[in-house]
C-alpha cells in the first residue's frame, strides 16, 4: 500500500481548505459505510452481525492452496494429519464423484457483553436475531449462498472467476483479491475442501482445546493477495487460520482465523481492527457415508487500537449459534448458470467507486 504523502507545512488557502473539507466529507461517508462499528448503536446491531458473521470468506483460495502442492515441501506431520481426517470423515471416495453439494440450516446471533455458553448467544443489547441459509456449491470453485436474518437478506457468490457480496446497505460488490472459498462451508460441511485447503498447511503442534486434545495447523494469506485486498485507504496486514483437528478421531473440531487492517484518514494517525473468530465445530453425521458436521458456535471479538484512541482500544464481541438441517450431493438441475454474478457486478469494475469495495470487515 502506498503511504499517505506528509502535510504540507505552507498556509492553506481557500480552494485549499475547500478541496479539504470536501475529502474529509468523503472520507467522513466511507467510513460510515464501511467500518458501521465506529458509529455503533444498539438499533445498528444486526447491520454489524451481518457484516462480520454473515459471509466470510476463507483465508486462502483453493486454487493457490492446490497449485502449491508441488512448490512448497509439506511437513509429514500435516500429510498425516490430513490423511488421518480424509480417513475419518470419508471424503476420499467422493473425490471425483461430487459434482455440487446443497445446504440448508438456521442461525441465531447476537452482540455479546461476554461469550456465551452453550450455544446460545447471551445478548448485549436485549436482541438475539434468528434466521436461515441456503448454500449451492459447484466444483471448483463455484458457491453462493443466501442468508436471511431478521428480515434482512445477505447474498455472496462465486463463479469461479469473480467472487462478489450482496447486502442491503452496500448493494451489489465484487471482492478483492484471488477467489476464496466461503468460510461456513470449511466449518466441517465441505470435508473435500478442507482436505485440500489444510494440504500445504504448517504443523504447529499440539493444543487442547474445549477438553479436545487437538492437532494445530496453521494457512496464511501471501502478501500478495493481501496488497490485492487493500485500497489506498484500508491495508490487510495479515490474515490467518488456524485448523484443530482431534487426535482422537481426526475430524476438524475448530476453526479459527485472525486478520488486521490499517486505516488512516487525511493527516490523523493510523487505527488498526483486529478481528478474530473462532468456530466451535461438532455434531457430525452420516450424509452418504460422509461426515458431516450439523452444528457449532462462533465467538468474534473485535479490536480498534491506534495511538489516537485516548480511551484505550475497543473491544466488541459477538456469537453465533448454527445448525445444518439438510445436506445433499450431487442435486439434480444445478447448473453454472446459478452462479453468474448480477449484473451490476459483472459490468463496473472493482475500483469505479470505494462504496463498491469490501469492506475490512468482510476479510
């Protein structure tokens, strides 16, 4: 990212000021738009949860993950990790037989003053919104998924080609940078995308985790692909995950990924959001001789920090509670023509307007 040029210490004149104030307002209204949790409120709640929870996407695309195989060397304990998990859950039988996979489940989510327990989400604001998704999947690389939520409809997609995210206070956008795989589908429902994800994965050892001894590997985001999601306004310093994979059984029973974003106005010092997610994953079953995880929990805890934040940083949390009712393969009628992005997405390009851009806080 470029950095921003110093201030000018000659006296400013009245076109000067003008053109000022008038990036000010600019900036002033994109941050409105994209980051709605320096503006937060109780009635903006769901605005917030639908941003960050809705639909996430994965640290690394597939594509990258499948063409590193042969140029990067794989430690033998991440291969026996993902061997042991192709083994438990089933999925290598269906490699090369799976053409698309369709799902549908409820969610329940909410701001929270502390995580919540049992998965349900305690509530800071009095307000737990429940709703429902739907999620098309083709290979390779092909997904969509709509999701409502207290009468608000989110959309995402992929056709392979370009990824791009619905919401009703942004419209229709594509996202930046290489095609990632939805995050809700590595929660343990796309076994054969996690597979392949997690195959040129680091091995960093040994953790327990919610009374699972677990194995730890570790993707990171290049920063090539960072520097493609940032804009002269917003720079991705990093994006992480971390996969826990049980020793006892080898399924993926957590999922937890970090990122950071720089931001900075004109002539103010630079704010930085930290997000981190974690995903309880649980609950597998049978589909097809498949196992298929119908459960979990997701906590977020978000940090503002920066040098003008005389208050300290600031820290809001918030969970998701979500459920699989139905999973399926290989449906019938599903054709590429269910993932051609709109319209709008297909005609403007990526830069022709930063209301256009993602958002931070859609990693």
């Amino acid at each position: 990212m470029s950095r921003l040029a110093p201030l000018s210490e000659e006296p400013l004149t009245e076109e000067d000021s003008k053109k000022l104030s008038k990036r000010r307002h600019i900036w002033k209204n994109w941050v409105k738009t994209h980051f709605p949790l320096f503006f937060y409120n109780k009635r903006s709640d769901l605005k917030i949860l639908l941003s960050v929870l809705g639909c996430p996407l994965f640290p690394v695309s597939l594509l990258s993950s499948k063409s590193s195989v042969h140029d990067h060397e794989v430690s033998s304990s991440a291969q026996y990790i993902i061997q042991h998990f192709r083994a438990a859950t089933g999925c290598k039988k269906l490699e090369g037989t799976v053409k698309n996979i369709f799902a549908t489940g409820k969610v329940s989510m909410a701001m929270v003053e502390e995580p919540g327990s049992g998965g349900s989400p305690v509530s800071a604001s009095g307000a737990t919104h429940k709703g429902c998704f739907v999620i098309w999947e083709m290979v390779p690389n092909r997904w969509l998924i709509e999701l409502v939520v207290g009468g608000h409809k989110v959309l995402a997609g992929s056709d392979g080609k370009l990824a791009w995210r619905y919401t009703p206070w942004l419209g229709s956008h594509a996202a930046k940078g290489a095609i990632r795989p939805l995050r809700r589908a590595l929660q343990g429902l796309d076994p054969m995308s996690i597979s392949q994800a997690f195959s040129v994965a680091q091995y960093m050892g040994e953790k327990e985790i919610a009374g699972i001894n677990c194995f730890v590997l570790k993707l990171s985001a290049d920063q090539h692909d960072l520097a493609d999601r940032g804009d002269s306004t917003a720079e991705m310093i990093k994006h992480v995950t971390f996969g826990y994979f049980s020793q006892r059984n080898g399924l993926l029973v957590f999922l937890e990924d970090s990122y950071l974003t720089r931001i900075q106005s004109p002539g103010t010092h630079p704010l930085y959001w930290e997000t981190t997610m974690g995903s309880k994953i649980e609950d597998y079953r049978s589909v097809d001789g498949v196992m298929i995880a119908h459960s979990g929990q997701t906590n977020v805890i978000i940090t503002r920090f920066g040098d003008n934040l005389k208050s300290g940083p600031s820290i809001i949390r918030m969970e998701e509670a979500w459920s699989i009712d139905d999973l399926a393969f290989n449906v019938l009628g599903l054709s590429m023509d269910c993932f051609i992005p709109p319209q709008e997405v297909r005609t403007s390009p990526i830069e022709e307007s930063p209301d256009r851009q993602y958002s931070p806080l859609d990693h």
